[in-house]
C-alpha cells in the first residue's frame, strides 16, 4: 500500500517510467521461466522436429540409433519381371546416407539448445526442424558407373526374328523360336533409377523398408519386338524335312540277287510310292509294293512253269507246268512285307527274294540259280526212253549210268516224267509199297526219294541195267541204280537238286 501512495505523490511523467519498469521485470521474470522451463526437458527442447516427427525429449543417441537402425542394410534391388538383376547398398547407387554428419548435427544442436542462450532464446518463438534428405549423397556419377545393363545378373540379347535352321543333331529342320531382345538404354534407366531413388528417400521409404525395389521400365528397353507368329515358318520347316526325308530314299536302293544277276529297285522309283504327312509319317503306297513283287515273280519265278530244258544230247525237252514242281517261288506276300521293312529302314540293302523254301510235304524246292537258270548246272537228268542217267553238279559231270525205270504198261509203276526237287536221302533203307498187283519190301543200301514215293536207288537184286528192262521188268517206279554209282550219287546229292525225268 505504501508503493502505491508513493507512487500517487509522482508526477505523471515518473509514474510512466516507473511503469515501464515493472513490466520490464515482469517480463524478463516470464522469459527467465520460459528458459528455465525448456532447459529443464531431458534431450533436445521443445518444438525440436525430425521429418516433420516431434523428437523434443528424446536423446541425441536414442535418436541416432533410431534412424540407423531402419537404414541398416538399407538396399535398392533393380527386378525384371520377378527376378532381382541388380542389387546394391545406397552407396552403390551414389546415395549413401551420411551417419556420421547426422549424428554431428544432432549433437551440435542440442548442445546449441542447452548452452546458447540466444539458440534457447529461439526455441521459445520457433521450432528446429531437421530432415533426412539433407544427408543423403546425390553422386551421380556413382550412380551411372554402378547402374549398368551390362552387370545385370541377365545377359542381354539382341533381338531376333524366328528362322528356320538345319539341326546337326536331329538332322532335321527345325524353327528357331523368336528371341525378344532385353538391350537397354543405360542413360534412360539411370534417370528412371535415381528419380525413384529421389522419391523414395524424399518419402522417408527406406524408414519403413530397408529393400527398395525398382521395376525396370519398359520405356527404356531398346530392343525391336519381334513376331511370335511362327505359323508360316513352321511350315516351311515341314516342307524341308519332307524333302530331306524324300531325299533320303532317293539315297538307298534295294538290290535283288539271283545269283550274279540282279534287279536293282532305285530310290527315284521308291519315292513315287511314298507320302509323308504333317506328323514326318511316311506312308508306302502298298499297291505299288505288290505291283512290284509280282514284276519280279513273273520274271524270276521258275516252278510251275513250263520248262524247257536241254538234254544232254543237245535236243529241247519241254515239262509241263503242272509237273515242274522243282524251282524258285518268291513268296509275295512276305516279300512286300520284307521290302516295305526295307523301305522303312532307310538303308540300301542287298540280299535274295522271299521265297517259299518247301512244297507241301516240307521238302526243299531249290538248291541255286543263276539268273533265270534255276539249275545253274547241277541236276539229276534220267532220260527214261535211253534208260541212261547223267548227274551234273556245278557244271561238270560226276557220274552217269544205265538204269531200271518204272515198269511200262501201269500207271501205277511208271516213272513219272516230270522236274522235282530231291527231297531227302537216307542210308541204309527199307522200302516198302503195294498197288493193286503186289506188295514189296526192299533193303537199299542208298535211298534218294524225289516224288510220291519215288526215288533213286541201288538195286543189288539186278545184274543188269539199261536197254529194255523196263518195259517188262521194270521198277515200281523208282530209279533202280547200280550200286557203286547209286553211292556216287548219294555222297554228291544234297536235298533240293533237281531231278528232271523225260521221255
């Protein structure tokens, strides 16, 4: 109260200063309260910000550690398509965070906080605010020495049009699939890469994930696209390998042996009979196979054939078809068979027909030929009016010899006129038959049969041979032989011979 009379009794002009005064130190009391009041917080001071996040507070280290935390192991990884090409620490891709700097100027600000009064001072009227793009490097030139294609973990490709190309390994044509090329252009991609980057470390992304991934653009692709319709060469490839196939039976040919003739079927003439298909499967026209084999039986087909055959007096002797049952018969349906195999088989073969190799009764119906010459000069020959046999084997004479032939006058016992293959021989024999006159049994040292039971044969009970036995004492039908010359024969003779008999 005694202020305020004091202040009564003051002129106008001193009560104003006086005023003044007091506010003065009211207001310095207030600010020293404000000052006392933000040194007192523990860690930075009030209105102190981080990216915009409140840190007042918070200590330097705690802070630091903080943001190391989420930028440890901070990477950028470049993808295309799901798989990671090229990946890197922020340092590789020239924006390295700068802990060290961060930390320093943290330290310094909240030294500056706490000790400089015009910095306290500050505070009360202003926040600090901090932000982590400022200790980001932005070293371009790191950036496009360390982003380059050509260290993608991808190789790159040029692209490239399907074509159709010769396989060594198949040895087939084949389409080479289109190749999309993955060039790129370096400069663009570095652009593409360090505007993300920017965006990224601007939004505070490697704070909330340590990987940034970057998906290669596809602006910065160089490479031409290319077709993927392969319809047109795929066709082309088939129309190849059916030439190549084609080809391939013009190379072989099938050679027929008849003895030292042959009868050559030319691959040119194969390829008339074959189609291939959109599969590469070959069809043989079967038709043309048996147009074939028929051409060669009607040539080379020898039994049930009239025969003509030179006696050894010189003169032509004629057996008819239904009694030359010696000689060649090519069995045509195995032998289309065989040949379509051929065919197939791809490879030039050389070799004999299919023939039938025994009659009904599983005797063998050829032993050689040469040529049409199905006896190729070895046969029996018993010449039934001479009552002579001659026996040629290659050519040359081993033996001949009157004989015995069947008894005249008898269907029964004559001999039959024919060409017959010699079935079988058997040493020692006992032959045994009837007909309507007798019945017979007959102990042969040699025994060659060659048609229904009859054969060539020793007969000991004879002393003589030739002239006109037969026509009253004739045989039962077989070839009665002298003993030593029946041996001759028997040694000689091998099942398949011909023995061709004639009037």
């Amino acid at each position: 109260m005694k202020f305020f009379r004091y202040l009564h009794r003051l002129n106008q002009k001193t009560k104003g200063v006086l005023l003044i005064a007091v506010l003065c130190l009211l207001v310095l009391a207030s600010v020293a309260g404000g000052i006392h009041r933000v040194r007192s917080v523990d860690g930075f001071l009030e209105g102190t910000k981080l990216n915009g996040e409140d840190i007042s507070g918070k200590p330097v280290e705690e802070v630091a550690k903080n943001i190391n935390d989420k930028l440890v192991g901070a990477r950028v990884e470049l993808t295309e398509g799901e798989q990671t090409v090229l990946s890197g620490s922020l340092a590789d891709f020239g924006h390295d965070f700068d802990e060290q700097a961060f930390l320093n100027d943290m330290i310094e600000e909240e030294e500056q906080q706490k000790h400089d009064l015009s910095t306290t001072l500050k505070r009360l009227v202003e926040s600090a605010s901090f932000e982590l793009t400022d200790y980001y490097a932005d070293d371009s030139e790191q950036l496009k020495k360390f982003v380059l294609s050509k260290d993608f973990s991808v190789p790159r490709v040029v692209s490239a049009e399907a074509y159709v190309e010769l396989n060594k390994e198949t040895e087939l044509y084949e389409v080479v699939d289109p190749v999309q090329g993955n060039e790129i252009d370096d400069e663009k991609l570095q652009e593409y890469v360090e505007k993300v980057l920017d965006g990224a470390i601007e939004n505070g992304t490697f704070l909330e994930d340590p990987v940034l991934k970057i998906s290669v653009p596809k602006d910065v692709y160089t490479s031409e696209t290319v077709s993927t319709d392969t319809t047109a060469l795929k066709k082309e490839a088939l129309e190849k390998n059916k030439q190549l196939l084609m080809d391939a039976f013009k190379e072989i040919s099938i050679t027929y042996r008849f003895g030292s003739q042959t009868e050559v079927l030319e691959g040119s003439e194969i390829t008339d009979w074959i189609t291939v298909d959109e599969d590469m499967e070959v069809a043989i026209d079967d038709d043309k196979i048996s147009e074939y084999v028929a051409g060669l039986a009607e040539k080379y087909d020898t039994r049930f054939r009239d025969r003509a055959f030179v006696a050894d007096d010189g003169r032509i002797v004629h057996i008819a078809a239904d009694v030359n049952l010696y000689g060649y018969t090519i069995n045509t349906d195995a032998e289309c068979a065989a040949l379509k195999d051929d065919i197939l088989g791809r490879e030039s073969v050389s070799r004999e027909p299919v023939y039938y190799e025994t009659d009904s009764f599983g005797c063998p119906l050829y032993y050689g030929r040469e040529g049409d010459d199905d006896l190729n000069g070895t046969y029996v020959e018993v010449s039934i009016t001479k009552q002579h046999l001659w026996f040629y084997k290659d050519g040359a004479l081993i033996v001949e010899s009157d004989v015995v032939t069947g008894n005249l006058g008898s269907s029964e016992t004559e001999t039959m006129i024919g060409c017959y293959p010699m079935a079988y021989k058997d040493s020692p024999a006992v032959l045994t038959g009837e007909n309507s006159v007798d019945y017979w049994s007959s102990e042969v040292e040699y025994w060659m049969a060659f048609n229904q039971g009859q054969g060539m044969h020793d007969a000991p009970w004879r002393s003589q041979f030739g002239g006109d036995i037969y026509k009253g004492d004739g045989s039962h039908g077989c070839v009665n032989l002298p003993t030593d010359v029946a041996g001759t024969i028997f040694d000689n003779i091998v099942p398949g011979i011909a023995v061709i008999v004639y009037q």
